[in-house]
C-alpha cells in the first residue's frame, strides 16, 4: 500500500498500473490506497512475476534465470482489458504472452505464491 499511496501524486488520469504478482487483493488495496482516484485509472494484477529470478545478493541483486511463456493477469475494471494489454504486452515483448483472467479475484486466489515463496525468515 506505501508504493501506491508515494506514486499517487504522479498518477493521472487513464493511468495503468499493473502489479506483479498483485496476489492476496492487489486490486482491493488499490482502490483503498487511491479512493475515488482509482476510478480513472486501469489496474492490471498480475499472477507472478514475467521471470523466474533468484536474489544473488540480498536487497541489492538477482540473477534471471529465465522468462516465463506464459502468464496470467486480470484488469480492473474489465472493459479496459484491451487497452491495459496493448501496453503491458508491449512493454513485456513476445515472452512471456500475457493471458487474460476474467478477474482479479481469481489472480489472488489461485496464486500459491505466499505458500511457495514465503518471507524470508529470521532466526
């Protein structure tokens, strides 16, 4: 939510703001975070992150391993799916190919990535 509410001021109108991974209600703390803001911009909640990544160096580093084919993401509100993935495919290129979900409920309910990639622990 403090990335949201820091970007806000630089937020316009049509804006898309496209979240990787959005899980656990990407879209939900968006709007909370912007209120009535939110209503003019597009939200894109992607499922994972385009590359499979490993940090190198904690907080400073990551090797990429490799890009993705595939990934699913879901845009609120879903009318605006078109425009959202004309500029996200593009920035992305070919790979991965970005897959439509019919909403961002199912993005966070069918991600397993707080159960796979917990937070990092310390003893």
């Amino acid at each position: 939510g403090e990335y949201f509410e820091a970007f806000a001021p630089y937020m316009r109108k049509g804006c898309v703001v496209a979240c990787m991974p959005a899980r656990s209600g990407g879209d939900i703390l968006f709007a909370s975070k912007l209120g009535a803001k939110a209503k003019d911009m597009v939200f894109m909640g992607f499922e994972t992150l385009p590359w499979a990544c490993r940090f190198t160096e904690w907080g400073k580093k990551a090797t990429i391993l490799g890009t993705k084919g595939s990934i699913l993401a879901a845009v609120t509100p879903p009318e605006k799916f078109p425009q959202a993935f004309a500029i996200l495919q593009g920035t992305l290129g070919v790979f991965p190919h970005v897959t439509e979900s019919p909403n961002n409920l199912g993005i966070s309910l069918r991600n397993p990535g707080a159960q796979i990639h917990p937070g990092v622990m310390y003893g």
